[in-house]
C-alpha cells in the first residue's frame, strides 16, 4: 500500500541531493548598507521604485476599500423605501 510513498521519497530525495548546486553571492551586506543609509527615506520606500509603487497601490487600495465598506455600512444602516 506504502510501497509508492517509498518509492516517491527514494526518488525526491536522489534529485535533492544530486542536483548542482549554484553559487549565490550574499547580498545582505549590500542590503545592510542600503538601509542604514540617512537619506531621509522611510524604511519602506528606501527600496526604490517597486517599495515606491507597491507602496502607492497599498493606500490605493486601502482608500477605496474603506470609502467601499463606508458606503455600504451607509446603505446598509438606511435602506431606501420602496413605494
């Protein structure tokens, strides 16, 4: 019953350990330095353009939703007569 669970697990396990590995540089140094840098920048948009965007559709996002739930909230509390 087991037998192709053992079989699977064999297998993953020789492609885990058989693939080559790349070498990947650190990059947290670079980062560090990034970070720490007093440019007057928030820590969340020091990441540049992207930090920047997705920074921007957040509070997009989180305005038009709570302008949303308000207005529903409003249509919900005061429903309309029906003649």
């Amino acid at each position: 019953m087991y037998r192709h669970v053992i079989a699977f697990q064999q297998v993953a396990r020789r492609t885990i350990s058989s693939s080559a590995r790349r070498e990947m540089k650190n990059k947290v140094p670079e980062k560090q330095k990034l970070f720490q840098e007093d440019n007057g920048l928030p820590v969340h948009l020091k990441g540049g353009a992207a930090d920047a965007l997705l920074y921007r559709a957040t509070m997009t996002l989180t305005v038009f939703g709570t302008g949303y739930v308000v207005y529903e909230l409003w249509k919900a509390a005061f429903p309309q007569k029906k003649n």
